[in-house]
C-alpha cells in the first residue's frame, strides 16, 4: 500500500509491476527506530497530549453554513441550511453536521476565532504558526524560510524523535493555493530539515511520498537491495549537481529509513484496519487520510497534520475542491463538504475515542478563517477573517463546550477573541511545552492559553 | 432497505391481531411472513457502479441505454463520464476538456448536449455542443464577477431553451438562455437561492428549491417563471426535484429523517412517501424513461456509487 514518488505498489488488479518498496519484513533495515510504538521521548510523557492532529480546512470553511448557523438573520447572511439542536443547551449546528450534532458533548467548539488576514496563504501562515510573518506574508513578497516554524515543526524539535517524522503532513504535495505554497506550512526560520514530512494518501488507501521523485536510473525495484541502492547514491553523486541531490538524498534518506522499518511500514498500511473502519471513514482521499492520520498518532507521531485538500480553491483546472467556495458555496455544501466533513471528523473523534486514544492527543479541525456572513454579489460567500470557527477535543480539553459567542449575523465577535497565538500556544502548552520551554526555544513565549478549553 | 410501505403493512397486521387479540406468537409471525413477501416482491436495488468515487447528477441519456453522470475521476479532476447499460462499459463524455466538468443535459432528440465546464473568465461557464455540427460549442458567460456560475442544467422539452441555476446578485436563480447561449431570461428573482430546476415532462412547469422562506423547500413555477405555487414545508432541506416521465411525481431528497433520503409525492405536492432508508447517503434521484425505478447516488459502506431502486406505490 505504500510507494515513492509517482509510483503505486498496488491497484485493483494486484501488485503492479512498479512497485518497489514492499512495505514489511521482506525489506531490508537500513537503521534504527528505537522510538516507534508508544516509545515516546520523555518530553512527552509530562504532556496531556502525547500528539496532535490537525484537521485542516484549507479554503476557509463557512461558519455560518456549519456551526455558527443564524437562521434570525435576514437571507443576505443567514443561507439556506435549516439548523439541528446539539446535545447542549441552545446551540445548534446546521442541518449539515447530523453526526458531530449528535456528538456534540464529545468536543468543544470556539465561535471567535479570529485571523489579521484576508488572503489563503498568510492567514494559513499564521494560524498555522500563531504568529505573522515579519515580511507582511506571502501576499505581499514574503519569502519562504523567514516565517516562524509551523506548530509541528516546534513539537518535532522538542519531542527530537530520531529519524521517525515528528512532523507528519498528508496532503497531495505541498499546501496552498493556486499561487504557492503556504510558508508558514514548514520549518520556516529553522530550516528545511524541520519542515513537514509528507504522504499522500489516495481514496483507496494508496499512500506515497509525493515530494520524492526517483533520479534517473534508479529504478524502483533496486531500491529494495540496499547495497545497490547506496551504490546508485554514490554514483549520482559524482555526477549530478551536488546541491540538487543533496537535497533529494536527503529526503530519499529520511524516506527510506521510514519506509523500509518494520514498525513505522504498518503505520502507512491501511489494509491492516478492518474493512468496517475503512469503511466508516468514507472511500475518499481526505477519509482514508484521516484514518492514516489515526494511524500514525498510534505509532507516536507527535503532529499530524491531515489536509482536506492540496490546494484550497475549487473550480480552477488544477484545484482539488478546497473550501475556498467563492462560487456556489450553497451547491457545494450541499453535495460534497458538509457531508464528507460530517462523516470523517464523526468517524475520527469514535474511533480515537474506541481506542483509547482520544484522552492522549489532541484533535483540532481548523481552517484559515471563515467566510462572508453577508452573501456575497454571486449569492455565495468570500473570505472572513473576523470571527470563525474551530472544533477541539481530546488531549486536555473540556468536552461540551461552546466558547465565544458571535453577534447576531455571525460577523463579530461579541466575547473575546480567541486570537492565532493562543490557538498555538494552547496546542504547544496542551503537548508539553512549558512557558519556559517555549522561550528556551524562541517560540509563542508571550502567547495566552484558551482557558475556558480547559 | 425496507420502504414505508413493508412498514405500514406490518402495523396494519399489527393491529388487525390485537384487534382480534390473537398471541404474540402469531402476531410475529405475520409481521415475518409479511416482512418476507415484501422484500421477494420488491427488488433489490441494482449497483451500476462499483468503483465508490464520489458521483453527482446522474441523467439518462437520449435513448435510455446510457447514463451520464459527473465523477471525482482523479484528485484534481471532476468529469462526466457515459456508463453503457448494455455492457457496463465507462468512458469520459468529453475527453478532450481538460477542466473540471459538471452536470451534464441533453436535449430529448439527442442532438445538443450541454454541461458545466470550469474556467478563469467564469468559475463554470455553459457550454452546449451540437453534436450534428461536429460538436460546434455554444458558451454562455453567466454575467457579472468573473467568479459566476451556473450549475444544474435542464433542456426544456421542446428542446429550444436550457433551464439552469445562475448565480446572481444575494442569492441564486433560475434562468434559461437558448441554444446559442443567448437570450437569457430570469425565471426566479426571489430572495435566498433558488437550485435544482427539473421541467414538467409536457414543458409547462419547472419545480425547483428555495430557501425563500428559510430552509430549501420545493416549489414549482410556470415555465415563464410566474405563478410560483410552494409544494413542501419541511424543517429541513427539500432538494433536488426531479419529475416521473408521466408527469404525475416528484422525486426528491429530504433530510427530514436525519439524513439524506429520496422521496417521492404527486406532482401538486400532496402523499410524500420515502423511498429510501440507510443510514448512509442517498441522493440524485433521476427516474428511469419508464418511470418503474430511480436512478441514484448512494453511498453505502463508505462508497458512492450509482443504483437503480423501485419505487413505491
């Protein structure tokens, strides 16, 4: 279930002949993983949540149209979706979330949240860091590697977990928009090296590294002889441009290493769940995902971070439906993102919850921010920076919760604004990671933690 | 899946026994036997499709021996695609359009078809083929920002005018333009979206969705767009309208029970019952040219794919 690159390792029809890393006992060990199945470094052994699982919307997901419904709001805001009560007291959702309605006591939910930008790849940059980037951001000339490391990288670094990813991202390949990629997705002003480990996790459960790309000769089935392998490195090395294989060696490295360990392989194999789990999580990319996701969390993985899609826009040629629904938000909800993100989040938060998981890692659904309350001149909604949603569990947080209330049409905060920075610094303190650590490390040291989470 | 009316003729049976106070035992054994009958006399629903990608607005072909429906063929790929009844065989409708296509329409004689196709001057623009003129294409700009669309096409009986959904100003609305994409007319102009236009078969009235009133309901309208009549008053959404070849149903998807599930009532909005009852999804309801059986999309296990399924009395 598991290849490089490009290739597959399996199809429908059985083993394809390009298939070259045969997860499993079969392979060679090329080096050590001492800190696989629940072999957690000490740092985390102090912390409420061991890991962390980002779900990440990425396009911004509608509020209004989810959990911060107004049906009192005249139909310029209020939308077409009737609301459903919840399990709590006065709150509702839209008709949309029948299943995390009726789970409703199992996580807690903010209606404030809040971002400094309007455009997809800064406000990502920084709700995914809690901070802004000292060059305005991405939209405004900023350049990769002068952003603040994402929450991921921090926890990797201070969980310093050999050669196992501490940073897994699952995505098609780098997140962004049609435009680029979000800076604030990696390691930022630490690095390459603490950047996010990628897998691409397709809808049957086919899980590849998206970044690698196999130099040329350097087939896939001599990849599994190790001798031939570091042979192969050596003579690429003499003859292809030094900084370009370094880089790739590099990631080849760290990928093979993972790949080809016995513990860390059955992680990525998604055959080894019952087809009832499979099942429960939906056939598509972004279910098997968060199945994989789970999987990892259970291997010790400190951060996951599971994306809804590559790219956050919709419609255009090369996008793969994100949450960036400018167009037919109405249609869309409708047919494709209230029902899968009903199904898959449901699905995560029972199975976490099943074994044992749930009280050990922290869940977060998130997305840059959310969308024009006011529908917009093409009866749809823009972007929304001012008050949003996120949904938490497990990992230390209270379940039951609503925090923050919004005003009447669902464009302002009336309570407190729960800010980026203290979105980062209550996952980080939630992990482990002191005021004092933090600081020790350069990191959301001034950043406040949701109280009313915990 | 058992339909509401296994259910009414076990409570029925139920009654008629305590009624005559017959034994528990018997009374189980009726609703088995009754149970029973009805699952031999109903068929099963037929699976057309086994690959489990996400499927949206199935439609019969001209002819009735092929399905066209739109499929999240690959993670960055949305097309319609042509399922052949006779041998099961699938192809890519339009191979040579390389961008996202949606919701595809034919007119009855076959001779234009019509879909959604994403572009950068509009999100989804309309683009209808003729396809006895080596598939010349006719493309509507829906008007406005650059990010409109229109989406949930129809061919008017006639053949002479495609009614869809158009985005517009506060809300969406139903509009037509003819076959060239010209002369467009607005057939709603209401507050909230008006979504999913489906045509009487003798092409006088057009039933829709709207969140006019709040939640999406269906309504129906004359084919101009006047005398707008509301034929549901739900909780939830009522969406999707679809009308029976013989003009006398509607199907529909509710979520009135919780989830989506497909409906049926006559056309003037009275005795809807349920067709379908799963926990997972149902959807997309588009009658057989028979009218005997619904075309849909049902996701089961995880899986969506498209069926066929009897419907009720």
């Amino acid at each position: 279930m598991l290849g490089i690159g490009r290739f597959r390792n399996r199809d429908c029809q059985g083993i394809s002949r390009r298939a070259f890393l045969q997860v499993g006992a079969t392979l060679p060990f090329v080096c050590g993983f001492s800190t696989l199945g629940g072999q957690i470094s000490q740092a985390a052994d102090a912390a409420k949540a061991k890991s962390v699982l980002v779900v990440w919307l990425g396009g911004g997901p509608s509020h209004l149209d989810l959990f911060d419904p107004k049906p009192k709001a005249s139909s310029q805001f209020r939308g077409p979706f009737a609301t459903i009560d919840t399990h709590l007291p006065g709150v509702s959702f839209t008709e949309l979330l029948p299943k995390l309605a009726a789970r409703s006591k199992n996580f807690s939910l903010i209606r404030t949240n809040i971002n400094y930008e309007g455009g997809h790849r800064p406000a990502s940059s920084i709700m995914l860091t809690g901070s802004v980037a000292p060059d305005g951001g991405e939209d405004r000339g900023g350049k990769p590697g002068q952003y603040p490391p994402n929450y991921g990288s921090i926890l990797a670094r201070h969980r310093a977990t050999s050669e196992l990813p501490g940073f897994v991202s699952l995505a098609r390949g780098p997140i962004g928009d049609g435009v680029g990629p979000i800076f604030g997705h990696g390691g930022g002003t630490w690095g390459k090296g603490h950047d996010a480990f990628m897998l691409s996790c397709s809808d049957s459960g086919e899980v590849s590294i998206p970044a690698l790309q196999l130099p040329e000769g350097l087939s896939p089935m001599r990849l599994t002889d190790r001798r031939t392998v570091l042979a192969s490195l050596d003579q690429m090395r003499r003859t292809v441009d030094s900084a370009e294989f370094d880089k790739w060696d590099g990631v080849y490295k760290r990928a093979y290493a993972l790949l080809t360990a016995s513990d860390a392989s059955k992680a990525f194999d998604l055959t080894q769940e019952s087809d009832s789990t499979r099942n429960t999580y939906g056939h598509t990319s972004f279910g098997q995902s968060a199945l994989l996701g789970r999987r990892l969390v259970e291997q010790g993985v400190p951060y996951v971070q599971v994306n809804w899609s590559q790219y956050v826009e919709v419609f255009f040629p090369f996008s793969d439906y994100g949450w960036d629904t400018h167009s037919d938000n109405f249609g869309l909800m409708a047919d494709w993102h209230g029902p899968l993100l009903d199904r898959v989040l449901s699905a995560l938060l029972d199975d976490m919850q099943d074994r044992g998981l749930l009280d050990s890692t922290l869940v977060i659904c998130m997305g840059e921010f959310g969308r024009t309350p006011r529908i917009n001149n093409i009866g749809s909604r823009d972007h929304w920076p001012s008050c949003y949603f996120s949904v938490w569990a497990g990992g230390g947080v209270a379940p039951g919760r609503v925090i923050g209330e919004s005003d009447a049409n669902g464009e302002h905060p009336l309570t407190d604004p729960i800010a980026p920075a203290m979105v980062g610094t209550t996952i980080l303190e939630l992990a482990g990671m002191s005021t004092a650590r933090r600081a020790e490390m350069g990191v959301l040291s001034g950043g406040r933690v949701i109280d009313d989470l915990l | 899946m058992i339909c509401c009316n296994t259910k009414r003729h076990a409570r029925q049976l139920w009654l008629i026994a305590r009624m005559r106070r017959t034994s528990i035992f018997v009374i189980c054994f009726f609703v088995v036997a009754c149970l029973t009958a009805a699952s031999a006399v109903a068929d099963k629903p037929i699976r057309l499709t086994h690959d489990g990608k996400r499927k949206l607005s199935p439609v019969f072909m001209p002819g009735g021996d092929s399905i066209a429906f739109t499929v999240h063929h690959v993670p960055n790929q949305v097309i319609v695609k042509r399922l052949n009844l006779t041998d099961g065989s699938q192809e890519p409708l339009f191979p040579a359009d390389p961008a996202h296509q949606f919701d595809a329409a034919f007119s009855r004689d076959g001779r234009y078809r019509s879909y959604c196709r994403s572009a950068s001057i509009r999100q989804l623009v309309l683009v209808i083929q003729d396809t006895r003129d080596n598939n010349k294409e006719f493309i509507f700009l829906p008007p406005g920002s650059s990010r409109g669309t229109v989406r949930s096409l129809k061919f008017t009986p006639d053949g002479r005018r495609i009614v869809f959904t158009l985005s517009a100003a506060g809300g969406l609305q139903i509009a037509s333009v003819n076959l060239k994409g010209e002369d467009l007319k607005r057939l709603t102009e209401s507050e909230g979206t008006n979504y999913w236009p489906s045509i009487s078969p003798d092409g006088k009235s057009i039933a829709f969705s709207s969140s006019r009133n709040g939640p999406y309901d269906i309504y129906v309208m004359d084919i101009d767009g006047g005398n707008v009549r509301r034929l549901t008053n739900s909780p939830t959404r009522d969406i999707r309208p679809a009308w029976s070849p013989d003009g006398k149903q509607i199907a529909f998807t509710s979520a009135r029970d919780g989830n989506y599930e497909l409906y049926v009532m006559n056309a003037d909005g009275i005795h809807p019952r349920r067709v379908t009852n799963h926990p997972e999804r149902d959807d997309f309801a588009a009658w057989q040219p028979d009218g005997k059986k619904l075309l849909t999309v049902a996701e089961r296990d995880g899986r969506m794919d498209l069926y066929l399924i009897d419907v009720p009395e």
